[in-house]
C-alpha cells in the first residue's frame, strides 16, 4: 500500500500510482511496463481523506494474491 497527499485530488492519485509502480520494480524486480499493466488491472485507487483542505490523500494498494510469492526473511 502507498499514501500520496497533494493540494490536488488528480496529482494525488498520480503520485500514489507512480509509487505503487516504483515499489513493483524495486521491491518485486518487475519490468516498468509490467508492473504498469498490473497496477492497471489489479491497483485500488481510493480516497483516503478530502476533508483537510487544502490537502487530498489518496491511497494506493495491490493484493498480495496477484503479486509473485517472495521471501521476506
């Protein structure tokens, strides 16, 4: 999951999208354009919160069942 905050609810969103893909190629070894495929099928995009002005949150997040099986230890 990412959280990306912004004055703007459109570059709030780009923001937690572009994380989300950089976290699929960092931590996951995807290929950019493959992670950008999957967030684009599989990422929940949501609103975390709109009511502190001028600030929008918005939150980023894959399901562990679409991402390949990894050892964390």
């Amino acid at each position: 999951m990412v959280v990306e905050s912004a004055p703007d609810a459109l570059a709030a969103a780009r923001s937690a999208t572009f994380r989300m893909i950089d976290l699929l190629v960092s931590r996951w070894n995807f290929k950019e354009v493959h992670a950008y495929l999957l967030c684009s099928v599989a990422m929940n995009l949501r609103f975390s919160q709109v009511v502190n002005e001028p600030m929008f949150t918005v939150s980023s997040a894959n399901s562990k069942s679409v991402l390949p099986a990894r050892k964390l230890f």
